[in-house]
C-alpha cells in the first residue's frame, strides 16, 4: 500500500490540478485525481500511468458533502493521505449590477464551501496521525478585488482566510497548511483554448508556468516541520503586483 496525495480540481491534463498530481505521483505518491468530468480525469490518469506513476480518480462535485466524504474514504482506502490539494475554482466574472444572487452564491460554494468540505475531511483523515500536508490553490483575486470579479474575490478572500486559520489551528498538530497565490494567467490549456489572443499577447514569458507551480506546491510539502512555509505568491518577471 503506497502513501497518497489527493487532488481536487482536476481539469484537463494542461492545467495545475493535474501537473500537481503528475509531480506527486513522480516522488512516489499514489495521486487520487478529483473533478467533475470523468473524461478529463481518466486522461490524467492515464498521463500519469504512462510515465509510470500510480493513479485513480474519483468523481467528485467538491460543494457535495457526501462527494466529499466518499474521496478522502477512497483515497484512505488507497494508503495513508500525506499531501491534500484543494485546486477547485472557477473564475467567476460578471457585471455586478446585473448579477443574480444564484451566481454570487455559486462562486462562494466552489471556491469557500468546497475548500471548507474538502479541508475537513483531509484534516480528520491525516490529524490521527500528526502528519499531513493541506494545500489551497489561491489566485490575484484573493489578495484584491478588480473590477467585475466580486464574486470571485469574495470566494477566493475567504478561501485564504480560512487557510489562516486551519494553519494556526492545526499547525501544532503536525498538519502543515498553505496557500498558494498564482497572481497571473497560466499557460495552460484553459486559457490557451478560451484566450488564444491574451495568450498570443501576452507572449513566452507572460504566462505562469505549470511546471513552476507544480514544483512550488511540492516545494511546501517537503519543508522540514521547523521551518514551514503558509504562504508563497507566484507571478512571471513582467507581472504588475
């Protein structure tokens, strides 16, 4: 039985969700991969089998409880959880004024709710044994709030608020906690298939790479327990901040 590391929020094989788990499988993990569209997931699955890594997922809607429930049990089930990664988030946009409440509600319950269901029951899984890594994929909009992306930053803030709170509250319980803020676009298949424009503008070196990020998040979880890390923010060299 392999020790585990579960990810939720996977989308396509070009996206943060699955580069985490790639880079966790390649030290050695069992990656869980989690999301709502099956296809997505088997195809990450298989990525990671091919360069002879171990992998499964599990079909998870994160603002589900029972969902929720059902991955950590599956993934304990795989081996002892040591690194959880909470990477669910849409980018929510829209003009305020119009705004139905459903849609404010909606980015609150996939970004804070489901960051919240998920921590929970990471936290329980990985606290008997006083050791476990718990890490939330932050963004720009949990630092500040930019025109049209209320919602969003709403969500994202209170995200990065409880991230705070769960490092103080289980920090001397042996759980490491931390936040990463991805302050910029990502070059990965999201924004290439959406915004081929912004992409083309934005150049070679405009765009935050996945490797990059991929490589932080496992940076977190290898720091030695007298010297751990709650948050880091990532951007490229020419990245307004």
């Amino acid at each position: 039985m392999s020790n585990t590391a579960v990810v939720v929020g996977v989308g396509p094989i070009e996206g943060v969700g699955a580069y985490v788990a790639k880079y966790a499988a390649k030290t050695g993990y069992h990656a869980v991969v989690a999301g709502r569209t099956e296809q997505n997931l088997q195809a990450v699955v298989d990525n990671i089998i091919d360069d002879g890594g171990k992998a499964s997922y599990v079909v998870t809607d994160t603002t589900d409880e029972s969902d929720v429930k059902h991955l950590i049990e599956s993934t304990e089930a795989k081996g002892p959880i040591e690194l959880s990664v909470y990477n669910a988030g849409n980018n929510f946009f829209g003009s305020f004024l119009e705004m139905e409440a459903e849609y404010f509600e909606q980015a609150w319950r996939v970004c804070s709710l489901g960051g919240f269901l998920f921590a929970r029951e990471a936290i329980k899984a990985m606290l008997p044994r006083q050791k476990g890594t718990l890490l939330f994929t932050g963004a720009s909009a949990s630092m500040r709030g930019k025109p049209g992306f209320a919602p969003f930053t709403a969500a994202k803030a209170g995200l990065r608020a409880m991230a705070q709170s769960l490092a103080r509250e289980f920090g001397k319980q042996g759980i490491h906690v931390g936040h990463v803020v991805v302050d910029g676009g990502i070059h990965g298949d999201k924004i290439a298939s959406n915004y081929p424009d912004f992409v083309k503008q934005a150049g070679e070196n405009g765009l935050i790479g996945l490797d990059g990020i991929a490589e932080t998040f496992m940076y977190l979880h290898k720091q030695p327990r007298n010297a751990w890390t709650h948050e880091l923010d990532l951007r490229t060299f020419q990245e307004d901040f």
